[in-house]
C-alpha cells in the first residue's frame, strides 16, 4: 500500500489544487438547534412525537438527553443526508470476520450487488472474491464494481478482463492513464470509498480493502503475525440493515453516474425499506467535488459538542489546525481525550507527519497510545459514548480534501457501548506516551518528523 502513495505523490504537482480546509468552527457556534428534529423511518418522515421519543428512548438507555440532542442538532445543521433509525448495525473487526460476512451476504444475493473499493489484490483474498462475483453474475445477479485506478495500480489488467468477461461491470475510478479518461484528469483525487451493498437491503462499508494483508485477526498473540513473517493488520468495518442502506445506495449511484459509467440494467435498487433494528444511523459521503467534507465538519462538530470523552482510533493520523484545536479546546474543557495511533505503519511519511503533533497534544493534555503488534488500520471515533463513526475517512489532509470518503454515523448508547469495549481493548494493547518519554525520543526520528511535515498536505 505504501506504494500507491508513492504513485501519488509521483505526480501530484502536475495536479495541484489550491484546496484548503474550511473553516467549520465558528460556522458552527452560530448555528441554532432546530426546535423539532426530525428523523426519517422506514415509511418516511416521523412526526416531531416520533422523534421525541426515540430521543427519550435513547437518552433512558444510560445517557442525558440533552447529549443526544446537541450532537443531533448539529449535525442536523450540516449534513444533507437523513438521520435514519429502524437500522440494525454489526461491529465486524478485522479481515476474517468481515470477509466472512460479506461473502456470506454476497452468496445470498438475488437481484444485485454494488461495490466500491480502494483496493482489490490479485492475490487469494481478491481472488476468492471475484470468484464467487462471478459466479453470482452468472446466476442473473447484476454485479457493478468500482475500483480506484491508484489503488489497484498493482492489479494485473487480465483480472479485471476476467470479472468483464462474465458481464460484471467494472469501472475504473479517474484512471491514471489520461488516454483513457472519461472526464477531465484529475489524478489525484482517489476513490478511498469501501462499500458492499447487496439486493439494496443490506451494505458493508468501513476500512477494509479486498487484500490478503487482512488475513489475520489482530487480538490473539498468535494470529499477528501472517505466515510471510508481516504483521497482520488491525481494522474494523461494519454491516447494516435497515433504510440507512438506500442512502449509501445513492451514494454507489452517484458515483457511477459522476464517473461517467455505461448505463447500468435496471434492477430493484430500492427495495421497500424494512425496520431492522433500533439503530439510529446517518450515512456521510465526502468528496472534493463538495465545498467542504461533510465526514470532517461533522467530526469537528461533535468534537467541538463533546461533553465528557472523544475517542479516536485512525491509522493515518496529519491533523489541521481546526483538528488541533478542537481536540484541546476539548481537554480544556474537561473532557477526557485519547487517541490511540499506530506503532507501525505503511507509510511513514505519514507515521511521522502525526508524530510531530504529538509534543503540542501533550502539553495540551491529550492522552496518546500507540497500538503495539499490528498495523492500525482503523479509523473510528467514539465521543460522549453516544455519538460513534466508522468508515474509510482517516485525520489527514488527503481524506479531507482530496479522496472521496465513506464513513456512517450512528447514534446511541447500545452501539457506543460496543464501540468503547472495543477501544478498550485496542488500548489494553496499545502503550502509552507520555511527555517524560516523548522529550526523550531520539534525534533521527525528529529528524523524520521535520522532513515528513514538508509533504502532509498531500499525504
């Protein structure tokens, strides 16, 4: 993977934008919450009684309503998708548990399967995968695919001619070959997006890529290691059910129509929506096209509401001045804040650009931890036990401003409990900086940090 962001920064100053995040934050202090919110349903819109009670319904589940209510109002303020609840939401961690359930879900297929990915190897994780794609396809499920040029750079031709030859449709997100674009070349803006959306009723997004590198779980001690001697990696994903599916629908056509793809067969994209569970659930789609990320403004947003704890977990860590100053405003304000970050890593440029902020997050009263034995590749957030997100968006510049994100917010005590626990025990892993053992760090590694900072806007 390290490689796909060499290709990247290869040839990013022939596609220099002159991008910038924006400024969120005092935006936010001037919103006013809505006096009703409104969340939607399986059948639509539910009345403002509606609402109410699953608010009440919520908060009675170990949190104060009025919790709920800010975070609620706020991201009512930003995002233009729907609050959606009727949502059934499992936690998948890790590759083998994810796989397990996506091709599971894949196998059961009748009518179509949509997915989007950053990454799919030639290798037996990717293989495996677009074998049983095929043999979905030749059973009349409809299946389109969409893969990111950079991202799948290494990927022989001859695979994806395989997945074509069936009557898969394959689309090739802003290739990196402008002979063969299909709109003006922007090369640098990449398709980091990973969803699975199956019959419309059921849909799997998170960090996970289709590679072996995931063929490992990440919390037994002898299941770190993979059996090339590489650390496995340590992610996390999610499958939902219920009316949030359409909206990430919508999203996978989106895309398809914004890349300029062949016409797509009509099937029952949009199935009539089922309650599935008791989940409320947003669904977020970022991309550079948008004057700003809604994934990012809405992080910040909760950041910036957060009342008792912000908790985040991300792979690549290179935060904006906004981030910075959220996360210590809320340290000021007597929220607990911990973030837990790799010990090792894909892309050091990245490692040690983070790395850099680690002094001034410190001395502001942010706890670090670094997750030991594995490659983090999370990228989830946890804040107030409420509020909890998880997706393909990492803290750097590139997902806030050059990538299209996908990343699904879900609201309530039940699942931030599982999510905490989680963290807990990515924690119990982890070990702790401290300021005492950062000011003693070696001079090479400051050295790293210096050059890195050059290179985090497009990292």
């Amino acid at each position: 993977m390290s490689f796909r962001i060499g290709l990247c920064l290869v040839v990013l100053f022939g596609s220099v934008a002159c991008s910038s995040l924006p400024t969120i934050i005092p935006d936010l202090a001037q919103q006013q919450p809505k006096s009703s919110l409104q969340l939607g349903g399986p059948r639509g819109p539910l009345s403002a009684e509606q609402s109410k009670a699953i608010l009440e319904q919520l908060a009675s589940r170990g949190q104060a309503t009025n919790i709920f209510e800010k975070h609620l109002a706020l991201e009512e303020a930003i995002a233009g998708s729907p609050l959606t609840t009727g949502n059934q939401v499992l936690l998948l961690q890790d590759g083998p548990a994810t796989y397990q359930a996506m091709l599971a879900s894949i196998q059961s297929a009748q009518d179509h399967i949509n997915m989007e990915t950053y990454i799919l190897d030639d290798d037996d994780v990717g293989r495996r995968f677009a074998q049983v794609l095929i043999e979905k396809q030749q059973q009349g499920v409809q299946v389109n695919l969409i893969h990111d040029s950079a991202g799948t750079f290494d990927t022989p031709v001859a695979f994806f001619k395989r997945l074509t030859d069936s009557g898969i449709n394959v689309l090739e997100f802003n290739p990196i070959n402008p002979l063969v674009a299909r709109k003006e070349w922007e090369l640098n803006q990449r398709d980091h997006r990973k969803l699975l959306i199956v019959d419309g009723m059921t849909a799997f997004l998170g960090g996970i890529n289709i590679s072996s590198v995931y063929s490992g779980g990440s919390f037994r001690q002898h299941s770190r290691v993979r059996n090339d001697g590489s650390l496995t990696w340590r992610d996390t994903d999610l499958r939902l059910n219920g009316p949030a599916v359409a909206e990430f629908q919508k999203l996978f056509l989106a895309t398809w129509d914004k890349q300029k793809g062949s016409p797509l067969l009509e099937k029952n994209y949009f199935p009539p929506v089922k309650n599935a569970g008791r989940e409320v659930v947003r669904a977020i789609g970022s991309s550079p096209d948008e004057p700003y990320s809604l994934i990012y403004a809405t992080l910040l947003s909760a950041i910036a509401s957060a009342e008792t704890s912000v908790h985040l977990t991300n792979a690549y860590f290179a935060p904006d001045p906004q981030l910075l100053d959220a996360l210590k405003a809320a340290v000021a304000r007597g929220v607990e804040v911990k973030l837990i970050l790799p010990s090792q890593t894909d892309s050091w440029l990245v490692f040690h650009v983070g790395r850099g902020y680690y002094a001034t997050l410190l001395n502001a009263g942010v706890k670090i931890y670094e997750r030991q034995g594995v490659i983090l590749h999370s990228k989830t957030a946890l804040i107030d036990g409420v509020w909890a997100t998880v997706g393909s968006t990492n803290l750097d510049w590139r997902s806030f401003l050059h990538n299209d994100e996908l990343n699904a917010v879900v609201l309530g005590a039940e699942f931030g409990s599982q999510i905490q626990a989680m963290f807990e025990k990515d924690l119990a892993a982890s070990d702790e900086v401290t300021l005492e053992k950062w000011e003693r760090r070696a001079l090479n590694l400051r050295v790293k940090e210096l050059l890195a900072r050059l290179w985090e806007y497009w990292l």
